[in-house]
C-alpha cells in the first residue's frame, strides 16, 4: 500500500467540453499543478489521444471515470486505462469487494508502470439524508466504505475534507483524494460537503482536486497559484 504524500498536490479538473479549450487551459496551467483530471465529459469528447497530449505537456494523468459494473468488466477497463499510461483512476468503492479487488489484481498484473486505484466514497453533491436506501451519515458512510477500500486493497479514497481527518486516523496510510475544494469566498456551485484548501490540507487531504474555481475564472493560472500558496502555507502550519 502507498504511504500518504509528505506534501499534498494539486489536482486541476479539466471539465470543459472541448479538447481546444481543455489543452488551452492546460498550456496556460503548465508548471503550476502536476496532475490534470480527465473525467467522463472530456473522455467521452476527446478519448485517449488527449491524455498523450497533457502527458506531454508533463502533467500526471487523472482519469476520473469512476468505474462501476461487474468485476471482470470493471478488471478489463482498468488494464485498458494502465495501457494507455494514465497515473491514477477512479473506481466506485460501493463496487463492492469483489469489484474492487479485481481491480487491484488487474493493475498489479501488469508489467511497467501501475496507476493508483482510487476508490470514491461519498459523492461531494450529497447533502445528508440524499442517498437512496443509506440511512448513514455522509461521513459515516465515507468512512465504512474507506475501510473496505483499504481491505481490498485501494490506494486511497475520493471523499470530501471534512471526512479526510477521520478517515485518515482509521485507515492509516490509506491516500484521501478531496474534490469540492473552495477557496474563501469562491462559489459552492452543486457542490454541498465544500472545503477551503486550507483546511484540506490541514485535514490530512493528499490530493485537493479543483476544477471551476480555476477552469471559470478570470486568470485560471492565478487562482492556481494562489490555491498553491495556501496550500504550502497550510503545509507550514501543520
Ligand atoms: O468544479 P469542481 O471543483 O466542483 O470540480 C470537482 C471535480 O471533482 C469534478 O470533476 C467532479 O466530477 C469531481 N468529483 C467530485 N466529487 C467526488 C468525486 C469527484 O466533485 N466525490
């Protein structure tokens, strides 16, 4: 199992519609954010020739596609991703055991290079009480399903800041991967469980994964920048 990172990164989600416009972006952002986040509207728009190009414009690759069907389906997608060189991926961890550990064996069954198999937890949209049929918490759930994520043998977990502190002190060395990062005053948008970057890294996050609040604004770079110096600062604090 992976240790959790010493210094947490910064992951820019490129959740535009266009591949001009996510290279764009991407070009602009160099240097500042190591990793980029492909999720299913990019993917689905562009397919893997992209992923070559933010390769090679040095970013680690995230492709965030959030596998979820049977394990031998979920197990083939997975080797698929490893080929074409992506970093980390994202599988559901309500896949459940069986899923989850045929991800890992199709990934440790590879020769080369071996992405991360994130597991997602609890989705950020999710306000308490919006789960069908979950009658835990948010946090609650996360954090039952992080300790199955750890069983079977994930990297890490996708789950929001606010549950990246107990999770981490449950499941030591398990990596928390944290979206629905805002810093102060950005809007919330659809997300409902938010974090500053701040008081993600503060909660033991690894990954901060943020998309709007550098892909809308004014100066994408600049708010990257800036989410990178509280970052740090936070790191200095801890
Ligand atoms: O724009 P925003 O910063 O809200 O983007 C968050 C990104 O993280 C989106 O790409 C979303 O799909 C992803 N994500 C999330 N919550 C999860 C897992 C992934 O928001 N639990």
């Amino acid at each position: 199992m992976t240790k959790a990172l010493s210094n947490p990164q910064l992951v820019v989600a490129l959740d535009v519609p266009h591949t001009s416009v996510a290279l764009t972006l991407a070009r602009t952002l160099a240097g500042t954010a190591p990793w980029c986040k492909v999720g299913m509207e990019m993917f689905t728009h562009a397919g893997p020739a992209l992923l070559e190009e933010l390769a090679g414009l040095g970013y680690k690759i995230f492709l965030d596609l959030k596998f979820y069907d049977i394990p031998h389906t979920v197990a083939q997608a997975v080797k698929v991703a490893a080929g074409i060189g992506v970093d980390m991926l994202t599988l559901h961890c309500q896949g459940g055991e069986r899923m989850c550990r045929a991800a890992r064996e199709a990934v440790s069954s590879l020769p080369g290079k071996k992405p991360l198999l994130f597991g997602v937890t609890v989705l950020t949209s999710f306000a308490p009480g919006e789960m069908p049929g979950v009658s835990e918490s948010p946090a609650d759930f996360a954090l039952t399903l992080a300790k199955g994520a750890q069983m079977w043998g994930l990297d890490g977990v996708v789950c929001s800041g606010h549950e990246a502190s107990g999770i981490k002190a449950s499941c030591p060395g398990l990596m928390c991967l944290c979206p629905g990062i805002r810093p102060p005053g950005s809007a919330v948008d659809d997300q409902r469980r938010t974090m500053t970057p701040a008081h993600a890294v503060a909660a033991g996050a690894d990954y901060l994964v943020v998309g709007r609040p550098i892909i809308a604004a004014h100066d994408p770079r600049a708010a990257a920048e800036q989410i990178l110096a509280d970052m740090t600062s936070a790191v200095a604090g801890i």
